[in-house]
C-alpha cells in the first residue's frame, strides 16, 4: 500500500525536475554573466574633474591630480578618486572632511566620523536628469550634503593651474 506523498514536487522525477530547473535558471545566469561583462560603466578620467570649485558660502576647492586642495589659510589637503556608482559618477574622497554650519548659510570642512565621503557628479543642465549616464555628460558640478542636510553645489570656475 502507497502513503501520501506530502511535497509538491515529489511526483516528479529528479532528472526532470532538474531540466525544469535548468530550463528557468540557465537564462538567468547567461544574462547575469553577459551584463557583468559588458553593462560595466565607463572610467571617468582625473582629468575630467580637475579645476577651481567653487559654492556660495563654502570655501573654493582646487582639484588637482591627485588631491583636493582646500583654499584657506591651513591649506588642508586630501585624497580622492573619480569612479562610478549605482546611479551614475562620484567622487569618493578621503578623510572625512565635511562641510559644517559656521554661521548663516556659511560652510567650513571639518574632520568628521568616518573613512570618507561620496560627492555626486552632475551633468551640466540637471532640470532634466541628476545624474551622470557617462562621463561626457559631466557639467563641472559636483554636489556636497553639510551636515545639516543642505546640498551645496560646488561649479568649476577654472582649470587648476589658473585658480587664483
């Protein structure tokens, strides 16, 4: 006498139950290996972001080479790289240097928690898009959220040799 078979799958044979398997997972895994390889973003060059930044308020930056410069009279300097993101481009920047309330809508750097901080990238006309989709479409602007929440937008005044 047969007992009741209580899983929804016990009827059928493994070796089918293995095609079904494949069947369904083998597309997935081909398309998961094909976007790996070829939806990765483009390198945004150091070059591309180089220049004299400016934001109202907040003290102008120089980016150079391989540093951000900081125009004030300590002339802090610190690390950065320009790399791609989920949703577009950023620089990732190191210390945790961020912008803090010094008065009324007046920002200064300071060493904050943390190993480093994203900037986001913006395209040079951000009415229609906020993000970069490819590092042609960069407009000189970069945004920097203070520490109390209000965005600064940093533009690109010069290049980096000519910033007074």
């Amino acid at each position: 006498m047969r007992t009741a078979r209580n899983g929804f799958f016990d009827h059928i044979s493994r070796k089918h139950l293995a095609a079904g398997v494949g069947i369904v997972l083998g597309p997935l895994a081909i398309l998961l290996i094909l976007g790996t390889i070829f939806l990765q973003p483009e390198p945004i060059a150091r070059e591309t972001v180089m220049g004299c930044y400016g934001a109202t308020g907040a003290p102008t930056l120089v980016i150079e080479r391989d540093l951000i410069r900081i125009r004030e009279p300590e002339a802090r300097t610190f690390e950065y790289v320009a790399e791609p993101d989920k949703t577009g481009y950023r620089l990732s920047v190191k210390p945790a240097l961020g912008l803090e309330p010094v008065g009324a809508r007046q920002y200064a750097f300071v060493q904050q928690r943390g190993t480093g901080y994203f900037w986001t990238l913006l395209p040079a006309d951000s009415g229609t898009r906020s993000r970069l989709r490819k590092p042609e479409d960069y407009g000189g602007r970069f945004e920097v959220v203070a520490r109390d929440g209000v965005t600064v937008t940093y533009t690109r005044s010069a290049a980096a040799g000519s910033c007074g």
